[in-house]
C-alpha cells in the first residue's frame, strides 16, 4: 500500500501538469480548451485541499498550531487566486502573469506539504483517514487522467 505522503505527492504532480496545461492553452487557445482545462484544474485542485482540510490538518492542530494556521492561511491565498484566475478566465482577459503566480505559489505550497505536513499527519492517521484519501486520490484521478495524459502529451510536443 502506497503511503498518503507519495499518493498525495503524485496528486500535486497531476495538478501542477493540469496547470501547465492551462498556462499552454492560455498562449493559443482552441475554443472551449481553456475553461475545460480550468474546470478539471480548478475541480482537483479545490477537492485536494478540501481533502487535506477535512482529514489531514486535524491530525496535527493541536500538536503543531504553527504548521495547521499555516497551511489554513496558504488554502485561503490559493483560493482567492483561483476565484480572481476563473473570472479572469470567464472574461477572456486572463493573462500569463496571472497563470505564473499561482504556478509559483502552488509550487512553493505542494514543496512545503510533501516535506513538512505529510510527514507529520501521516503518523497520526487512522484506517478510516486513509481509506478517504484513497478515495478521493482514486476518483480524481480517474476522472482527470485522460485529460491530463492528452494535454501533457501536447504540450512536450509544442515545447
């Protein structure tokens, strides 16, 4: 059985890949690609963190208040920049700048979670916890995986 760390770890690295994905359909957009992307990316990415909300930062508010206050306050800042970036989106005006900082945010979020909040929840984790991850990795996955195999594979082709 794969540990939550590495199952989460590979879920960053699916959204990161649908983020790129976002930022190539940005530059020349099919019509229709952008807002399908958007929708995949911001659907995984907003259940991820309801995910870790709901199963992994109980586990260590009490023991690290320091470490729970900060991954609350990254959620928060990512979702403000998903809410501007989709109606930037809807508008038509989104711009790559806009793409890159949540590109650079996200980066620095998932390093921080793969080394820091992973590690110390993963101890803590009961059956149930675990088999809810699972879960979710496991939907999402399957519901993402074709899109994100065709568009990682057309964007190392453009690349």
């Amino acid at each position: 059985m794969n540990s939550v760390a590495a199952q989460l770890t590979k879920d960053h690295q699916e959204l990161h890949a649908l983020l790129l994905c976002l930022a190539q359909d940005a530059k020349a957009p099919l019509p229709g690609t952008l807002e399908a992307t958007w929708t995949t990316f911001e659907k995984r990415l907003l259940g991820h963190m309801e995910t870790e909300e709901r199963c992994l930062l109980p586990l260590i508010e009490v023991s690290d208040p320091a470490e729970f206050k900060r991954v609350r306050t990254e959620h928060a800042r990512i979702r403000g920049l998903l809410t501007e970036l989709g109606v930037a989106i809807e508008l038509h005006t989104v711009r790559e700048a806009n793409i890159s900082e949540l590109i650079e945010l996200l980066e620095a979020h998932a390093k921080h979670e793969n080394t820091t909040l992973y590690h110390l929840a993963e101890s803590k984790l009961s059956a149930q916890s675990y088999a809810g991850i699972a879960r979710f990795i496991k939907h999402g996955v399957v519901a993402a995986t074709a899109a994100v195999s065709g568009k990682v594979a057309s964007v190392k082709r453009h690349s």
